[in-house]
C-alpha cells in the first residue's frame, strides 16, 4: 500500500503540519488534487505516495485537496475520464444514481414518520403534528445537509428527535439572534436550556392543553413555514 500522509493545513498553502508536530512542504513536481471527485482521489492514493490534507473544525474534518506526484493525477485522470465515456459507464451512473433517489427517497418517508412518532401530538393537535413532520424532515434529510438526520452513528429515532429539537431551537426561539459568550461549554448550556424550553412546549400539544394558536410559538412557527412553502 502506497505510503499516505494525512496532514493539517497552516497558514502557508504550501507548508503542512504532520501529527508528529513537524512542517512539510510538496516535494518537488507534486500538485494537489482538489476535493469533490472521491473516485479520482481514491485511485490516486492507490497509485502512489500522497499526502491528504484535513482541516478540523471542533468535530468535523474538511478535505482541503490531496498532494500526489502530478504524473500520478494526470495519469488516474486520463484513465477514469477514458471509463467515463463509455456506454457502460453511463448507464451504471443512471442506475446508481436512480438507486440512489429511491433510498433516499425511502428514507425521507421513514424519517418522517419516526418524527411524528415521536411528537406523539393528540388528535386535536395531530394535523399541526403532520405539519411540523413533513417540515422537519423537508429540512433535515436533504444529502448533503450535514445536518443530524445524515449521520448514522445513532438510531434513527434518536436522529428524528434531535432534529426536532433542533427545528425548533432555530424556528420557535431567539437563538440565532442570541449574543453567546465565547466561553467553553457556553453554547452546549444554552441549547440544554432551550432544548428543556422546547420539551415544555411539546408537551403541552401531547396533553391536548388547551391555548391559543396566535400565541404559540410552536403553532405559529409551523403555520409561517408551510405559508412560505406553499408561495415558493
């Protein structure tokens, strides 16, 4: 297996951090592949020495290009462009990517239904609930959104739940608008506060607690949002 460095961006684009603390720079006749065609990438690892450079932001890690002798790139890139125009592959690509919309597809109906699941609104509320199920699951489980309902590292219903409660720290509160300390731990506080705020007021439609719509944040916010869809 090729040696492969993974690296982490400084300051000059061409001088990177290894893990052991140390500086490198290209060696002479490399280039960088920019990220987004994970094919390419993936061949050029294989084909030789490379070094992937990864950027991270607190949880998340960023691809920022991956250095390889520019013979290898120019060489994978010629022979995956040659598979890439045959018939073959152009039929494959529309059955993947047909397979593709019809998982997600799939997934979009499933994360809605685990989201009304877990509202559990009443039957005088349950309509507004179907509502906010199809909002939250229109916001949530796009590709490519980054958001909790993407992620597979807990069950599914766990991810519907924190999208709710996400849906509604964004939708029914002044936290984008709030000016937090930028002390540690401060923001995870605050959301654990409006998280138990939003609890609160879910209960009040799983109770069937009589009150006005005008006066709800929750029913307000899901009324405006399907009003803005509809005009759209």
């Amino acid at each position: 297996m090729p040696e492969s460095l993974v690296l982490a961006p400084t300051s000059d684009p061409h001088v990177f951090a290894a893990p052991d603390g140390r500086k490198l720079s290209p060696p002479a006749g490399w280039a960088c592949l920019p990220p987004g065609d994970a094919a390419l990438t993936r061949r050029v690892k294989l084909a030789g020495p490379s070094w992937a450079v990864i950027e991270k932001r607190g949880r998340k890690a960023f691809s920022k290009g991956l250095w390889a002798p520019r013979e290898n790139i120019e060489a994978v890139r010629v022979a995956i462009e040659a598979e890439r125009s045959t018939d073959s592959y152009a039929k494959k690509r529309a059955s993947d990517v047909a397979r593709r919309d019809r998982t997600q597809a799939e997934y979009v109906v499933t994360f809605e239904s685990e989201v009304e699941s877990y509202l559990r609104f009443s039957k005088e509320w349950r309509e507004l609930g179907r509502k906010m199920a199809n909002l939250v699951a229109a916001h949530a489980t796009p590709v490519g959104s980054g958001t909790v309902a993407r992620t597979k590292r807990i069950p599914v219903a766990e991810r519907a739940e924190a999208a709710v409660i996400a849906w509604m720290r964004h939708q029914t509160t002044a936290y984008d608008s709030m000016v937090i300390p930028r002390i540690a731990g401060k923001r995870r506080e605050v959301r654990r506060e409006l998280a138990r705020i939003s609890v609160a007021v879910l209960e009040l439609h799983r109770r069937d607690v009589p009150h006005a719509i005008q006066t709800c944040p929750l029913c307000k916010a899901i009324v405006d949002a399907v009003s803005r869809t509809q005009v759209s």
